[in-house]
C-alpha cells in the first residue's frame, strides 16, 4: 500500500477563496482524522471519522470548515472562505478502529502546507 | 476528556548522550499511549506503542518508553542520542471505547555534535 495519499502538498491561495484538501486513506481503514498543526497550537485533531461516518468534529474551528467522507477511500476538508489565519500544515491519517483491532496504529499522510495571503 | 502534557518545548542534549522526554495524560479509562517522531517537512511516524502487558514497551530506532500509571505518564527514553535523532517528538492517548486520538504539543529536540 502506499499510505495515506494527501493532496496537494503545497496550496497557495488568496484570502476569501475556497480550498479543498483531499485525502486517500490506506485501503483496509476504517478511521480517518484530519489534523491542523500550527507552531502556536501543535497539533489540533479538527475531525474523525468512522466506518465514513463523522464521529467527532468538536476540533473544527468554525463553519468555515466542512469536511465530509463519501467513501472508505476518499476525504475532503473543505474552508470557504479561507483566511490567512488558517495558514497551517493539515494532515490526514487513517487507522483500524481500536475496538475492532487494538493493536492498530494512526498512519499519517505527509500533509498539505497551506498558505493564505 | 484525554488530554497529553509534554512540558518540555525544546531540549538540547549532545551526541551520546542520554535522552529523556516527558509524557503526561489525563483520560479516565485505560489509555493506549503512542510516541511519534517527524522529520522536518515530513509526516509523523510512529515509534512505539503501549495497549497492555509489559509496561515497558521498546520501538524503532533504540526507543523505549515506560508507562507509569500511578504517575499517569509515559516517558520516552534513549541511552545515546545519535545526531539524526534530531527531531519532533509528539505523544498521544488514545483509548479502547473511543477512536479519537489526542497529541501533546511536542518536544524539539536538539542534537549538538
């Protein structure tokens, strides 16, 4: 497998402007968390999911963000509008559910540093 | 609510040396405990893992922690520090009834030749 897939890698974006940040999480994987890490808050779990179903989104900031999980395979994180305080490294991994498999482990993907000017 | 305290922000040891990083946790339950490392630009990796048994627990790279229920902690430690140990070093609790998965705000550790 190849891992937790985050894209894109680097995002650029003007202030007011949508983003999007994907994530394909390793096939098999029934939780998905998606993390902020700032250098002021380290890292903020935002979301998680089980089995694609929104388990936990007290982390999200504001309505700003929205995140959502169609498929075992695939998540977005949304923030519309962006603002330059969002600027933050966002990362996404997945994991076996601890009450099926509590030998599991979180893999993390290699996050997507987002810049807001 | 779980919560982690690593206290230490940044520690500076010089090659060789002995290495200690703490980990406190708050959580009601019985927790599973995990250290990870990241790389500069990089993803987290995950260097051991505590669920139950022996509580001292080794991992990747010369590794090893110990958790301490009486004192609610899980300490990280390695006996000589290489220079690519340099790094972030992130502690998180998790917990059998709940999936979500919590990390302290870190320790930067400093490698000095």
């Amino acid at each position: 497998d190849a891992g937790v897939i985050q894209s894109p890698r680097h995002e650029v974006t003007e202030m007011g402007q949508e983003v999007t940040l994907r994530c394909k999480p390793i096939s098999g994987h029934n939780s998905l968390f998606w993390y902020r890490q700032t250098m002021m808050r380290g890292l903020e779990l935002l979301i998680y999911f089980n089995n694609n179903v929104p388990i936990d989104d007290s982390g999200m900031p504001e309505d700003r963000f929205s995140a959502k999980m169609p498929n075992a395979s695939f998540s977005t994180l949304k923030i519309q509008p962006s603002e330059p305080r969002d600027s933050a490294v966002y990362f996404c991994a997945s994991s076996d559910m601890w009450t099926a498999n509590m030998n599991t482990e979180a893999f993390f993907g290699q996050g997507t540093r987002l810049t807001v000017v | 609510a779980q919560s982690v305290t690593q206290p230490d922000i940044h520690i500076t040891v010089s090659e060789g040396a002995s290495l200690e990083l703490r980990c406190n946790y708050s959580y009601g339950a019985t927790p599973y405990l995990f250290w990870y490392v990241q790389s500069p630009g990089q993803g987290l990796q995950l260097l051991l893992k505590y669920f139950s048994g022996d509580t001292l627990v080794q991992g990747i790279k010369g590794f090893e922690a110990e958790f301490k229920r009486s004192q609610s902690s899980f300490n990280l430690r390695k006996p000589s520090v290489h220079w690519s140990d340099a790094a972030e070093y992130f502690c998180a609790v998790g917990s059998y009834n709940t999936d979500k998965l919590i990390f302290g705000t870190g320790t930067r550790l400093q490698v000095f030749p």
